[in-house]
C-alpha cells in the first residue's frame, strides 16, 4: 500500500510538473516511480507520453519564431492524439496533464508576441482563445475567442471556435447559433481536431455513417446538425443575406449538373443551403409552393435526408 501510495504521490507531483511547463522535473518524478514500481500501467503509460513530448519539445524549442513554434506545438498535439490510440494502459490523468503541457506550451510561445496594455491581432487572438481553451481555462478563452470573432464576422474557424468553448460553459444557445453559422460560412476552415463538445462529437460520428473522408465529413455535419436538432438556434436572414444565398444555390446547382469533380463536397453544401432559405421562407410566411419546391429539391438530391428533415 505505501509503494502505491508513493507511485501515485509522485504521479501527481510529475503532471504538476508538466503543468509549470517543466518536462525535464517530470521526468525525473516519474523515473523516481519507476524505481518503486515498474508495472504500474499509469505510470508505464505517462513514461510513453514523456518520451514522446520530450522529442517534440525539442524540435519545437529550435523555432526562434513564437508563432510558428505556437503553431507548432498545436501541430504536435494533435500528432499526439495519433500517438494515445495506438498504445495501450491506463491514460486519462496522464493524457490530461500532457495535454494542459501542450497547451501550455503554445500559450507560452503566443503570450511572447502581445505588448502589455494592447489588443492582440484577431489571428493572434483566435489561437491564444484556442489555447486557453485546451488549458480548461474557458472565461480567458472567450475573452480572446470573442475577440477575435468581433473582427473576424465571416471567419468560420473563429466562430467556431467560440461556439465549442460556449458549449463547454453550457451556454448552449449561443453555441448552437455559432455552430450554424460558422458550418454555413465555409465548413472546410472547421479544425475538428480542435472541437471539444460532446454535441459536435457525436455530430462527426453521424456525419461519418455518410462519408468516411475528413474532408467531407466536415461538410455533413451541418446537414445532420439541422436533422437531429443540434442548429436550432437560428436568425432572421438580412435582405441582402437573402440575395447571396439564392445566387450560392444557383451556382451549386449549375456545379452539380455539370457532374463537377467536387460533387461529394457540394452535394451536402448545397443541402444545408436549402435548409436555409427553407427556415427564411418559413419565417416570412411565404407561398407554400416555395418551400415544396426546396423539399423536391431536397429529395431529388438525397432521399433519406429528405425523409428524415420532413419527419
């Protein structure tokens, strides 16, 4: 029981260490709970994670530039979410607290480039929102997310962004509206690797039951966010709003007919934009006849969303 007792404290004492962003004192904690324990599987599987970041920190440390070592450390992190599925043992608390490192880690290199008493640039802003967020520090991550989307409207990766860290906190409203829009402005510029809420991950799982590719599963998401009542949060379209999203169907339309090389991508795009003006004209109480003829639309397109959104 001591010895267990032992491995565990310096356990903990190892993922504080990791969240000072001090590798190399972690590493020794954990060497020290070897000697008391070389089967315990948390410890074998933190000693994996160990070695893995400290190769990477390494490369990352050669980055003189602060953005890009930012950037990079992100990059590694989601190399790291590769790396967790293919070993085995014991990993959430270990996972946890590499995960607090990496984040950390970025966040150090991204606080480098702000001037005390200035507001970071919007890109700026968009990644340390990003990082706070993985830190589990939420209310600094919609400080600067919030920010970021103040000046960045039409930014899909921003306002998505916001939305994940606004479902983190349950404001559940604003998530669902953000969500929507940003899947509508440009699904391709969504980092799924970076969304963290529950509703958004079972979203991928149902959007993958119709495409295993990344690159289109992005774009089915939207669509089965408005089947199963995730997008319900929606807004009255500007007149202006109105006129862009007809003349995008149009140009979709004409794409696909043309049997175009990006069907697979614009087929599910062009779905969500029918749900679209379907919700406009529902809203303005237009002619029926308007929306049956989105709904045959919709069918002729894909007869199984069709059943399901008129269900």
């Amino acid at each position: 029981m001591a010895q267990a007792q032992g491995v565990d404290a310096l356990l903990s004492e190892a993922y504080r260490e990791l969240s000072s962003l001090k590798l190399v004192e972690a590493q020794v904690r954990l060497e020290e709970a070897l000697a008391l324990d070389f089967e315990d599987e948390e410890l074998l599987y933190a000693m994996k994670c160990a070695r893995w970041w400290a190769d990477s920190t390494e490369r990352i440390e050669t980055c003189k530039d602060h953005l890009e070592a930012g950037d990079m450390t992100i990059s590694r992190w989601k190399a790291f979410q590769d790396f967790l599925k293919r070993i085995a043992g014991s990993g959430e608390r270990p996972a946890l607290a590499f995960k607090h490192y990496a984040f950390g880690l970025a966040l150090s290199r991204y606080e480098k480039m702000t001037q005390p008493g200035e507001t970071s640039d919007p890109e700026l802003a968009l990644r340390m929102g990003r990082a706070y967020k993985g830190l589990g520090d939420y209310d600094a991550a919609i400080d600067q997310l919030e920010a970021a989307a103040k000046f960045r409207r039409e930014d899909a990766t921003a306002l998505a962004e916001l939305a994940d860290v606004y479902a983190l906190v349950d404001e559940t409203r604003a998530s669902k509206a953000l969500f929507r829009e940003a899947f509508f402005i440009n699904p391709q510029k969504i980092d799924l690797d970076t969304i963290e809420s529950d509703a958004m991950a079972r979203l991928v799982v149902k959007a993958a039951e119709s495409s295993p590719s990344q690159h289109e599963i992005v774009e089915w998401i939207p669509v089965y966010g408005e089947l199963l009542g995730v997008f319900s949060v929606k807004r009255e379209l500007k007149p202006i709003e109105v006129g862009k999203l007809k003349q995008s169907i149009y140009e979709m339309e004409t794409e696909l007919a043309a049997e175009g090389s990006r069907r697979s991508v614009l087929l599910p795009r062009l779905i969500n934009r029918y749900f679209w003006l379907a919700d406009h004209y529902l809203n303005r109480k237009e002619d029926k006849g308007r929306i049956d003829e989105i709904l045959l639309k919709i069918k002729l397109l894909d007869p199984n969303v069709y059943k399901l959104y008129i269900a």
